[in-house]
C-alpha cells in the first residue's frame, strides 16, 4: 500500500497551524496515499504552559481533531493524528499528548495517551520537564485497520523497549513513533532507535516528526529534529525526510514482516530465565 506523513513545523497558534495540515493531508490522499500519518503535537508547539491554557481545546471541541476527522473522511483514508495536546479535567492543570487514528468514514477508532514523559536535562541548553505539564498515559494500544495491526507510541515512548515488545506481542504489524524530538538528541540516538524497533519486533516503524524552528509571537521558541524516518521489518531505512517541511509519500508492504520474522525468529528464540 502507499502510505504519506507529513513533516510539519508548526507554531504556538492552533488556529494558524490547521489550514496548511488540512492542505497537507489532502494533497497526499491526492498523491495516491491510503494512510497518513503527522507528527507530534500538531496542533501546536509551545513551551508556555499559559500560553497553552489560552489556545487549546478539550477532544470534543478540538478544532484540528474535528478538521482531520473531516479530511479523512472526505478523502476516504487512514490518518494517524501523532498526537493533538488537549485540555483535560485533571485537577492539577495537566494537558493530555494524545495520539488518535481515524478510519476513512471519519471515525476515531483508537486513542493513545503518551506514557513515557520526557523528564531530561541533556545540557544546559536542552532541559525538559513534560510532567509538569502534560499528565501520562497508563495503557498501550494496539489497533485493528484494514492492512494490518498498529501499535500506538510517541517520541519518547521509543526509549523504552518493554512497550515496544508488548505492541508487538499484541499483534502490532506497525509501529508509530510521532515526534517532536530533540536536536541533540536526536543527531545522537533517533536513527538508531527507530532501527532497533523495527529490527526487534520485525515491524515497520514510522515516525513523522517536527521539524525546525517553531515560531511564538510572545514566547520562547523551540527546536526539533526534523529527519521523520520510515523503518522496514528488517531494519533498512526507506525514507528520511531531512529537515524540510512536507510531504513524503512511500510504500509499505505488510508482507515484509512475516518474512523478517521467519529469517530471524527471535521471539520465538526468546527463553525465561533467572536472576539476575
């Protein structure tokens, strides 16, 4: 199948923001894509978390969730929205980073809130606290699509192979990695984990990311990696898309995971053991 994710560079302002992922998203169903996939956060990117409280939405009146529902029913597609930050009624404040994938008839047909929180001060200039303003996840997900099983995750949640080797356990053809990385962290490890999912499980990873520098009227901007990366079940890299904006479009054959899994059969390899 074809499949398309975007590489967005996105601001602090929603509203701004929508139309051109509107546009986006429809110029790849126009490109022959059945599947599309954006990034992290794209509704917004901010680091002010009053800033955030005065431009985001609850889920059942988010803008860009109502718009890509719209699109991708209009379009008659799969997107996965990476993640959307949304209002939540946690007594505390906190937002949720919540990954949603909806079904050509406009239906959302799975939710995954982020549960890794990027809590992480790499250097003076690159310090993180995302609990302090998003609330984590607590369950994983996988969800059923006409071509095949996808395991939800974002960013962060790459780190941490456990959730990988549960997605997949479940039955996860695929897994989504939308981000919004770090550029120091990202020159350093984002290749190499990516790779290692997809070799691990014998999976396709896709992973559309953030890219650039994020524009704020009034605030700190920020910085993302961009290099949004699609991974076949035996670890070779199908596309990088670099630093630009836009849309890249590539084929993805589901097959290619029975056959990583037989060359390898590594977790049918996998053996209980003690200590240590």
């Amino acid at each position: 199948m074809k499949a398309a994710l975007l590489q967005l560079n996105v601001s602090d302002d929603p509203m701004a923001n929508l139309p051109r992922t509107v546009q986006m998203v429809q110029q790849a169903a126009q490109m022959g894509a059945e599947f599309v996939l954006t990034p992290e956060v794209t509704n917004c990117v901010s680091t002010n978390r009053r800033h955030q409280r005065s431009v985001l939405h609850a889920e059942d009146d988010d803008p860009t969730l109502h718009a890509l529902r719209t699109a991708a029913a209009e379009c008659g597609i799969y997107i996965l929205i990476g993640s959307l930050a949304l209002k939540t009624d946690d007594a505390d404040g906190r937002f949720a980073n919540r990954s949603f994938l909806i079904c050509p008839r406009g239906d959302i047909i799975a939710r995954y809130d982020k549960i890794h929180m990027f809590d992480v001060a790499i250097d003076a200039s690159e310090t993180f606290n995302e609990s302090s303003g998003y609330r984590p996840g607590h369950r994983a997900v996988v969800a059923q699509t006409a071509f095949g099983s996808v395991g939800m995750a974002v960013c962060y949640d790459m780190r941490f192979p456990r959730l990988a080797d549960a997605l997949v356990s479940a039955g996860a053809h695929i897994l989504t990695y939308p981000s919004a990385f770090s550029p120091v962290s990202g020159a350093a490890h984002w290749h190499s984990l990516l790779r290692a999912r997809a070799i691990e499980g014998g999976v396709w990873v896709i992973a559309p990311a953030q890219t650039g520098t994020h524009s704020s009227a009034r605030h700190k901007t920020r910085d993302t990696y961009g290099h949004s990366l699609v991974v076949d079940p035996w670890g070779e890299v199908i596309l990088d898309a670099g630093t630009a904006p836009g849309i890249y479009v590539f084929d993805m054959d589901l097959e290619k995971v029975a056959e990583a899994r037989r060359r390898i059969p590594s977790r049918d390899n996998a053996r209980p053991f003690e200590g240590p």
